[in-house]
C-alpha cells in the first residue's frame, strides 16, 4: 500500500534523525521521566534508563525517541500498544521489550510490561528559563513569599502558619493567603512547561486567625503572570490563573489589573477584564502527598494535566491583545493557598518549549 509506505520512510526518518536545538540549549542534555502506572494500582516515577521505545508496526519497525512521546498505553488484551506522540500522532503496534527499566527513588526496578497499564513521559532542558529574583531558591528558579513565611523543608518548599515578617496580614489589612511567586512580568517566561507536585493541605490550628473550617482546601497555580502586587490594595493581578476547588472542581480564567479598589483590606473587587476559558470537576485532591501538575503554553495554546490526565486543551486568543495597558503573552508563575490554606511544592521544574 502506497499510504504505508510513505508513512513508514516518515517514521524511519523522525526516529533517526535530531531536530537541532536553539543555540542556548545546544549543549543541554534532554531529561525525560516516566510515571508507571500499574495494574494493582501502583505507580513509579523515574528516570527511564533507555532512550527509545521499539515498536513493532503493521508496516515497518521504528525507534521512537522517548522524548517525542507522551503517553503509551498498554492493551494486554491483545498484546498491543498505543502510543500518543508530543505532535499528536497516534502509533499502534508491538513493543520489542518484555519490561521497561528506569531508576526510581527505590533504586533500580525493571517492571514487567505486563504489569504496566500506561507510561507517560515528560522531556525537558535544564537551565533554559531564568531563574528570575527571589529569596528563596527552588527548583531551579528564585521565588518570593508574600504574604505569610516559607521554608525548604527536605524535598518540599513550604508555606509556615504565620504572617511574612513586616507585612500587614488580615482582612482588613493587605492580604491573606500564602502566595509562591517567581519571575513576575520576565518577558523572558513565554513558551514554557511547568511541571511539578502541587498541595493544599489546608488550615492549620496555628494559624487560622478567621476560623475557617478544617475541611477548606482551595488553592490556585498562575501562570503567564505579567502582573502582580503583594498587597491586594495595589493595581496589578494580570494573569492566567487555574483555580482548584477542595471539592476537586476547578476553573482556568484570566483577569487584567485585579485589585481592592479600597485604601486598605479587602472590598470593592475590580478588574479591567476577566474570561473563563474552561472549567471542570472530578479531580480528587490529595491533601497528604499532592497531586502532579503540568501545564504548557505555546503561543495561544494553553494545556493543562492533573496526575497526566489533561483536564484542558484551550486557545486564546486574546492572549497577545493589550487590555488595561497588560497582555497575557509572557511572565511567570505563582502557587496560592486561598484566605489562610497552607500550601507546598516539590519536584518543581520549569522549561521553555
């Protein structure tokens, strides 16, 4: 069939050839993790300790980087495998291995392909985003608290149940709520992924000056921030933002120069414009080891996975358009524990795309 044919000299072509990289990336290895996950309801992270995945296809045979794929989905009815490529194709055929190798936190473990239902993979350049200004380094990148204290404890960047030293804390002061910001307005921070664990766990008695219940767990993760001030009394706030309820609902909007329009503490919300892009439920929060995020913006198109079930594939455009003097087209990132939720981070990277 001549189709096939085709097709299989492409494939051929994409698994041998390498798509050069930008020149400030040249020199920068590509990492790529693997999330397992199995029949009896495990999953495995790690560093996969081969580089391609061998498949058998109906026409022809190929090595496919595994930096070009996203996910492979196991069907051990018949024996065969999906594979959802980072371009959108869709592959189908026999992998040429009977266990996939990669080095997790428990060392070395070889799992049989049996075992497994899906593999995703994640790649990434290190170094390739500023790391920006902050107090705190993290991840790669330099973050500021607002609000209230963090601290590096062991693999997480934490939230502390009290007020940042000289801020005026409350209701009727600048703010609640622990704010994680980096790179605020870098022109630098466009086309970019972040991937990372991502938790509210909630109030603590220590701190929990309002009385909010036990049970309050909503938190929010910006991105593409152009704008944003500490004090919820100063003009700023442009930013996309995607909201996650306690409940496991959650929302991906935008808004423009969002504030206090009051001297001081909260009252009179204004924005020069807000859009809801998308919006959902049914994830299910863990408030004891968090849940994995991941989102990618390139150009217009926004992506979003929680636990690498992607929950919103949505294009803006309105993105590059100047509403309130602000455009949405770059910045960086935040991690937000709505009123006084604590929140933390960990396993945080950020790479441009």
């Amino acid at each position: 069939m001549k189709t096939s044919a085709g097709l299989a000299s492409l494939l051929l072509a994409f698994a041998t050839i390498t798509v050069p990289a930008r020149a400030e990336d040249a020199n920068e290895a590509v990492q790529v993790r693997a999330t397992l996950e199995l029949q009896d309801g495990s999953r495995l992270v790690g560093v996969p300790l081969e580089k391609v995945l061998s498949m058998k296809l109906d026409f022809t045979e190929a090595n496919i980087p595994l930096e070009k794929i996203r996910q492979c989905e196991i069907r051990h009815k018949d024996g065969r495998v999906v594979l959802n490529l980072v371009n959108g194709d869709r592959l189908t055929g026999v992998l040429a291995l009977n266990e996939f190798k990669l080095e997790t936190a428990m060392g070395k473990l070889s799992p049989d392909l049996a075992q497994i239902d899906r593999m995703t993979f994640s790649a990434s350049r290190g170094g390739s985003l500023p790391a920006g200004e902050g107090e705190i380094n993290f991840g790669g990148v330099n973050w500021h608290g607002w609000k209230m204290s963090f601290a590096v404890q062991g693999d997480k960047l934490a939230s502390l149940p009290q007020s940042r030293p000289g801020f005026n804390y409350g209701h009727s002061g600048g703010g609640r709520g622990p704010y994680l910001v980096s790179n605020v307005g870098n022109t630098d921070w466009r086309d970019y992924r972040i991937d990372c664990v991502f938790c509210v766990p909630g109030i603590d008695p220590a701190f929990n000056p309002y009385g909010l219940g036990s049970d309050f767990h909503d938190g929010s993760i910006w991105f593409h921030v152009a704008d944003a001030k500490e004090n919820w009394n100063e003009r700023g706030g442009s930013l996309y933002r995607l909201g996650l309820g306690g409940n496991g609902s959650w929302t991906l909007s935008c808004t423009y120069n969002s504030y206090c329009q009051v001297p001081m503490g909260y009252g009179n919300p204004h924005s020069d414009a807000d859009r809801k892009l998308a919006a959902g439920d049914g994830l299910n929060p863990d408030r004891v080891n968090g849940n994995h995020f991941r989102i990618e913006v390139r150009g217009q198109r926004i992506q979003v996975w929680v636990d690498d079930r992607q929950i919103a594939d949505v294009t803006d455009e309105k993105m590059d358009e100047p509403i309130g003097g602000q455009t949405l087209d770059h910045g960086g990132v935040a991690f937000v524990g709505e009123f006084d939720a604590m929140i933390w981070i960990k396993n945080f990277s950020a790479t441009r795309l």
